[in-house]
C-alpha cells in the first residue's frame, strides 16, 4: 500500500532521501486533478526550495473513492528525464524518484506561473509557442524512426506503455464529448449548435479517424496532455522561463496529439481576449516545431528516409494537429473539464459558441488550413479563428 505524504513528513521524508538537512517549512501548493504536490523551503535562504510530487492511489480531486493507480508518477518523472536529454532549456530537473512511494523531486517552480493564468490575466504570449514547438520538435524528432534506432524504440515502446490514462484520453477527449455523457456539461446557449454537431455523420467518421490515429499512430514520445495549463512562464535573471509540466499522460504516440492540444488552447485564449497576437504565435510553434526535425535531419538513423518522407510526415502531422486540436475545443465547452479561459467571461456564452463553432469546421474540413495533405498553414487557420470570432459580433 503506499504512504500517501503528507505536510508534515515531507521535510523527513527529503532528509531520508539525502535531498535536505537542517529544518524547513512545507505547504502543499498543488491544484491539479490528479496528484498532490508539496514545497519545501529551507530556514537557510542560501538553500533552493524544493518540490515533491506525489500520486496517491486514487483520482486526488475526487479522493479514495476513485481509485487510480499511481504508477503515473513514475510514468511522469521517466518522461520529464527524456525530455531533459532532448529539451533542457524547456523541462524542469528532476533530482530524484521515489519508486516505493510513487514520487519524485524536482526543481521549484514556485516563481513562475501557469500560462493559462498569465493570458487570463493579460500576458502577452510572446516567444512562449515557439518554446512548446521546439521541446516537442526535439523530443519527438528524438524518439521517432528518424531519431533512433529499432533496438531503442522498442525498448521506448516498452517503458512508455500507458493504458490507464490512455483510456483518459479516449473518453473524456475522443469519447464523451461527443455523445450525450454523465460528466458533459455547456452553457445553455449552446444546446442547439452541441446537438447539431452530435448528430453530423461527418464528426462522427472525422472523431472515428482520430481515435484511430490515437491507437495506432505510435510515432514518437509525446506529452499526451499539453495545453496552456501545462505550461509555466515566468523570468529569471532577465530572461523569459518556458517550462513544460506534467507529462503522467506520456506514451508514444501521435505527435499531432501534442501540437493539436497546445494549438486548441491557444485559439481559446485568443477568442477570451480577442487578441491577435496569440493567433500569431500559432505560426511561432508550428515553425519551431519544424526547425527542431530540420536540425536533427542531416543525422537521420534510418538514411532509407529521403527528404519526400519528411514532407509528408510533416504534412501529416499537421492534419493530425488539427483534429486533434478541433477535438480539444470540442472538450473544453461541451465535454468534461472546461478551461477557465472561457468560464472565468461575465457571460462565457459567446466565446463558447465561437470554440464550438470553430472546433465542429475543423473538425470536417481541415483543408481550410492545409490539413488535407497540402501545404501546412497557420496563418490560415488564425484567420480561421478571427472570421469566426467577427460573425458572432
């Protein structure tokens, strides 16, 4: 059975890892659905804070009735090691792993702040996309055929088996929001346009493609739930800090999962703000997500890859990217789990009806922008988005 933490062992239990000597205060500071974390702050200043994060044996939002297995701690920690070797600019240290008690230590944090908050707040997006484009560029040009050899895939493909949370993915993502589900729920306003799109034969084959492409698409290492709320921003001495977080749904998988993710939240931060700016940084990922294979192309492992390979897997990506982003707005203003984008609006309706809108035409026709095998084009789908939000005026 593990030892769920709590405030008052963490201190112990960092001593008893060889991490901290001394004394310090520890206040849990995690809001997440699924695990708890904890920092850990030294009486000497010269020592760096520390955070603890833990997966008890159960859902942590919905508590011992909703049970879960922990291994996703270790899951997490293993991919965040991963992504350090091919992206440490943009992935947080990891300076232990307890696999006793399903947790690990790493850096603090604490001084930065959740990309979702910061746009809610105002932010400018800046450089922050092409941050995420390049750690995924890396990680997945990394872990692909192109970045690694049979013997290392496979035993990639062993160690990154995920199915517990890749059943998440397929219900509350690919699944539920799409039917009528317990957990959905949406603004009253958009009763009928959440009927018409449940009823359209076209959603159905497009949402059948993709859970498909989920199953069967094991291209490379990815993230798995890579959206604003995974991602921290902040500045240390003088210069702009992107972190990626919480990987515990990492497989190997669609790259196109990630991309599409972290684009649907994009595009919902640029409807709440009417801010074209974020619609531009789409552009900044897409373009730093390609740079990343590009440099990593001259030393190919498999040289039967010619450059008319990379072309169509980059063009496949991007169709994938923008199912899976259309599926990702679908989720967040008809299904389970809303962004805070939106609910946190005087009257989340209108936005909410421009997300749906927005996610149903992706959906059944990714051609707008590029996504039915030709030229890939953010710049068309940030039009997209601006025509869409200007007919709800």
């Amino acid at each position: 059975m593990t030892v769920v933490l709590e405030p008052d062992d963490v201190w112990g239990y960092l001593i008893e890892r060889n991490l901290a000597s001394g004394t310090g205060a520890v206040r849990e500071v995690g809001d997440g659905n699924m695990n708890r974390v904890f920092l850990a702050i030294s009486d000497d200043p010269a020592v760096k804070s520390l955070a603890v994060k833990q997966a008890p044996p159960w859902i942590q939002k919905l508590g011992p009735s909703s049970p879960m297995s922990p291994e996703r701690a270790l899951i997490e920690a293993r991919a965040l090691r991963t992504f350090a070797d091919y992206a440490p600019k943009q992935t947080p240290q990891v300076l232990d792993v307890d696999e006793d008690r399903f947790a690990f230590t790493m850096e603090d944090l604490s001084d930065l702040t959740v990309l979702r908050t910061a746009l809610n707040r105002g932010a400018a997006i800046g450089t922050t996309s092409a941050e995420v484009g390049e750690l995924v560029g890396r990680v997945t040009f990394a872990t692909s055929v192109a970045g690694t050899g049979p013997r290392e895939r496979a035993d990639l493909l062993a160690r990154s088996v995920n199915p517990l949370l890749a059943e998440v993915t397929l219900q509350y993502l690919l699944g539920d929001p799409f039917v009528e589900a317990e957990h959905n729920a949406n603004h009253p306003a958009l009763d009928p346009a959440v009927r018409r799109l449940r009823t359209d034969p076209a959603v159905r084959t497009e949402l059948a493609a993709l859970r498909a492409a989920f199953n069967e698409h094991a291209q490379a290492l990815v993230h798995g739930d890579l959206h604003s709320g995974s991602v921290m921003v902040g500045v240390r001495n003088g210069e702009p800090v992107v972190r990626v977080i919480d990987p515990e749904f990492a497989m190997v998988g669609p790259i196109g999962l990630d991309l599409g993710l972290y684009l649907a939240n994009v595009v919902i931060a640029a409807v709440r703000s009417r801010d074209t700016g974020h619609l531009a940084s789409i552009e900044g990922l897409w373009d730093a997500f390609c740079a990343a294979w590009r440099e990593g192309w001259p030393n190919r492992a498999d040289p039967f890859l010619d450059d008319g390979w990379l072309l169509r897997h980059l063009r496949n990506v991007w169709h994938d990217s923008l199912g899976f982003a259309a599926a990702e707005m679908v989720r967040r203003v008809a299904g389970y789990s809303h962004a805070s984008d939106l609910e946190t609006l005087p009257d989340p309706g209108p936005a909410s009806a421009v997300v749906l809108d927005l996610g149903h035409r992706l959906l059944v026709d990714r051609g707008v922008c590029g996504g039915d095998g030709g030229r890939p084009d953010p710049r068309a789908l940030a039009h997209l988005v601006s025509v869409t939000w200007e007919n709800y005026r």
